[in-house]
C-alpha cells in the first residue's frame, strides 16, 4: 500500500455503515455471537487493525498492530468478506487508517487478509494467558540463580562444624562388641596362626607408628582398620598441617589388653597426634568418626581407641544368608536343613496375602559351605529361634499400626513381633533377645514368592535392599526365564532335583549387586 492510499479516508457512506456497526463499550457478551467476518462462530470481539502510515514496504510483508473492539450485537450489520478486496489499497479504511477487520479470537497479518476470506485466519493467544507464562518465569528465577555459584539456593556446599568428644564418650554409644559397633571377638591371631596371613602391614609414611616392642607389630592390622586409618591420616594434615597422627598401639602379640580386646586381631589402634597435645583428642576422635571407625572411644587423656569390624563380617554385612543347621518345611511334610535342601524342592513360604503356601527354589542367591560370618541370633516366646545375617529382611508385626512390615536383623530390637508358624498360621510372638554369633556356612535360597518359613519364623529371601518390593521385582526377569525352561524341560527332567552348581555368590544376584548403587537410593540400602 503507497503512502497516499493508506491516508486516504472512506467515503461518509461507507464510514457511517462501519461505525454503526461497532456498538458500545457496554455490550454483553451475548454481543460476540453472529460474529462472521471470517465466518466465523466462535465468540469473539472485532479488532482495529491499524497501518502504520509510514509502511513504506507492501502490507502483505509486515504486521499491523492492533486493538481490541467489541463485536457488533446480533443484527448488527456486518463486514462480509466478500467485501474484502484482494489489493490493499481496496480494504476500507477508517480515519487514522484504521479499519474493523478480524475477530479477536484471531490475529492477521496484512498479508493473510486475503487468508480471512479465505477463512483461514491464525488464533491469537489472550493476554491473560501471556501475563501467567510471564509470571511462571518470574517465578523461576530465584531457583534458576541458585544453580550457579554464589549464595542461594544451590550455592556452595557449607562445611558442617565437628564438635569434639568429651572425655569417656564413645560413638556409637553402644558396647564395642555389639552388632552396631565392631561386633563379636573372632579370638587372637598370633604370628604362627593361618589367619596372620590375612593382616596387612601399614608402610605409610604419614603415620608415625611407635612400635615400642620394636617388632613392628604396631603396623600389623586388619584390611579395613588399614584403610580407616589411612583416611584419618590424611584428615589429620588437613586439620592440623605441619601434624602427623600417631599410633601409640595396634596390634598386640604379648597380650598386655584385655581377654576380650580386639588388639588381637589387628582390628583396633590407640592414636594420637604427632605433637602429643591432649587439647586436641577430643577433635582427634571426631576426626577417627568420620574417616569411618566403627568404634571410637575416648578412653584417655592421652589417645584415642578405635577398632573396626572384622573383614569376614564385612561379608555379613553385604548379603543376607541364614546358617547351614537352620530348617524348612517341605511341601512332602518333612523338615530339611538349607544344607541338604535342593534346587526344584518346595518349601514353606508367605504369599502376598500373608497365607504360607509351598513355593519352589529356584536357586542359591548366596551358598559356601565354609565361610564364616556373623549371624544376629533373634529369640522369640515359644523357642522360636531364627539365626541370620545383620542385612537379611525379617517379617515384623507392628502392633501400633497391626501391619507387618520387613525389618533388616540387625534393626529387630527386643520387644517387636516376628511372625512364627504355629498349627498353619503366623502368629506375632514377642523377641525376648538378640545376640550375636560366629558360625560356618551361609545359605540363601530363593523361592518364587520371594518369602521363606526358616525355623518356623517368616524372613525374607532378599537382604541389602530395604524394600521387599523392588527387591522381588528386581528377580522378575530371573523367574520368567525359570519358567519358559520348564515348560520345555518338563517332559525331560520331571521330578529331578538338584544341588547349585556353584559355590558363593550367583552371577545374577552379583550382578545386581555391582549397579544397586546406580539405580537404588541411597537411603534404601543397607549400611
């Protein structure tokens, strides 16, 4: 459109029929209906469509602007589209080169006034819809600027304060033979015994040891109480530089401790630092919690005792197994030790509804005739007795809430419910003790609920994992392809049973063992 065209004003006639089609301000929105320019149904308000008189490039290549009128009232007379001319220069146009063009539930451009009456005109957004997107954004913005660096929301992590132990505290605050600290004396081990072999000798460099026996016992320790204190070592230059930590005791051959002393075993140490400063033990055993000793006392004024778990129960710590003499019912009545018991045999389980039924193994997630582990040894009324590993899953009735729920052994504390077999069914029996024990051989067999009656007391067949639902779904692909073999080798091998063919840990179970940190939450597993 020239210049010329776009001032030039419609003839009186014309602007008289188009202004009276406009009403008032005050039209109801019973108004919008008949609104046809586009033919059109749809409510909606006219728009002014206003061309800037210094377009000097065609109408059909820019945007007008526009505004909103209302829409004429019913029998208002109307704008038709074939009114429309195709050349810009032929659309009516009012004073100030406005003119009455699309319903406000569309918006033209110039060029797509030949699209309106071709009745193809594009939807327009409302402002009120513009205004929330705009106000979302704004929203954002103070949680977008603390994912950078700075203060805020996802700034810097902030260094967590250490408070030092008093004097006599010890972390845990439980006995140092518990479960929850460093467990059970396994017995001493001397230079000619076969367990020496498995001690390791610390060579490093930012330790210094005492060694006042000059036999370099003190360097002597345990794998874990090796890597402990390698880690305080390191804590300890950060904490104090120009310090060393010192090791006063480790591993004693002479027996100058206690009967029950885990110095014995190379799972203990008395420490303290390079400059002999009793003002800084206190911290020294906060430092000694956090490189992760599972015992710290603040035995004296002048060190710092700490002791680890045993490396075999790490083993306990990492499975969930039960003891070769504990028993299960089989479906053919008979009570078969976890020794003896076979692959394809059907043992006493609980099913989804709480109901024991007989269900199949399927295989040995874990099965070594001679390792030794710890075993959490759980007593209930009525000589139930149930011995298995600290991670294992164990069937808990609440009473507060009269549900059930599956409890890591360790957790189970006197005074809970286990759930026993008695004259077919599950009876809540009260736990009159737990303890601890050392024994040979872990078994875990898995049956295809997922569940177990071991010693008449209902346990889970998983461990680590404290959900007995993902847990079970976790074996799913394992017992569908259990049951498509046996539907192929029913014919064959009906009736046969079997011992596992390999000894230790299945490869599916340490499969999922080695990516449970990827897919699991922290928080759900076992520590």
């Amino acid at each position: 459109m020239h210049r010329k065209s776009a001032a030039r004003s419609l003839p009186s006639s014309s602007l008289s029929s188009l202004s009276s089609a406009v009403p008032s301000s005050s039209s109801s929105s019973s108004s919008f209906r008949g609104c046809n320019l586009c033919s059109d149904s749809r409510m909606g308000s006219w728009r002014q469509v206003a061309i800037p008189p210094t377009a000097r490039d065609p109408p059909r290549d820019r945007e007008m602007q526009s505004t909103d009128v209302p829409c004429p009232s019913a029998g208002a007379p109307t704008v038709e589209p074939s009114r429309m001319a195709a050349s810009p220069a032929e659309v009516p146009v009012l004073s100030g080169g406005v003119f009455c063009a699309v319903p406000q539930v569309h918006q033209c451009r110039s060029s797509a006034v030949r699209r309106c009456a071709g009745h193809r005109c594009e939807p327009q957004r409302g402002r009120t819809a513009v205004a929330w997107v705009l106000l979302a954004l704004l929203a954002l913005v103070p949680f977008t600027a603390g994912c950078g660096p700075g203060r805020g929301i996802g700034g810097p992590r902030r260094t967590r304060k250490l408070l030092p132990l008093v004097f006599k505290q010890h972390v845990p605050n439980v006995s140092e033979n518990s479960l929850s600290a460093s467990g059970m004396q396994e017995g001493p081990i001397s230079r000619n015994d076969s367990k020496f072999r498995s001690l390791e000798t610390n060579y490093n460099k930012d330790i210094i040891f005492k060694d006042e026996e000059g036999t370099g016992a003190d360097r002597v320790m345990t794998q874990r109480c090796k890597e402990k204190l390698n880690i305080l070592a390191v804590s300890v230059m950060n904490q104090w530089p120009g310090l060393r930590l010192m090791v006063t005791e480790g591993w004693d051959e002479d027996h100058m401790h206690a009967p029950e002393s885990l110095h014995y075993e190379g799972r203990a140490v008395d420490i303290m630092t390079s400059d002999k400063d009793r003002s800084k033990i206190g911290m020294l055993a906060r430092l000694a919690v956090e490189a992760g000793f599972d015992w710290v006392f603040y035995e004296s004024r002048n060190h710092i005792h700490c002791s680890v778990k045993s490396d075999s129960s790490q083993s306990s710590h990492t499975s969930g197994c039960f003891t070769g003499d504990s028993t299960v019912l089989t479906a053919s009545g008979e009570h078969r030790k976890l020794s003896e018991l076979r692959i394809g045999e059907r043992v006493q389980a609980v099913d989804a509804t709480g109901a024991t039924v007989f269900s199949e193994v399927l295989m040995f997630m874990d099965r070594d005739t001679h390792q030794r582990r710890e075993f959490v040894t759980i007593e209930a009324d009525g000589g139930a007795l149930l011995k298995v590993t600290p991670a294992h899953l164990v069937m808990v009735w609440r009473r507060e809430s009269s549900e059930t729920r599956y409890v890591f052994a360790d957790r189970v504390r006197e005074g809970d419910h286990i759930l026993v077999h008695v004259d077919g069914t599950l009876e809540p029996r009260v736990v009159q003790r737990i303890s601890a024990t050392l024994a040979d051989g872990v078994y875990a067999p898995l049956t295809g609920e997922g569940t177990i009656v071991v010693n008449a007391v209902a346990a889970s067949c998983y461990a680590l994992i404290d959900s007995q639902t993902v847990a079970h779904l976790s074996f799913l692909p394992y017992r569908m392809v259990e049951k498509v073999l046996a539907l192929f080798e029913r014919s064959s091998t009906a009736g046969s049973l079997s011992l596992p063919r390999h000894e230790g840990i299945h490869w599916y179970a340490k499969s999922l063992y080695a990516i449970k940190d990827y897919l699991i939450p922290a928080s759900w597993l076992y520590h």
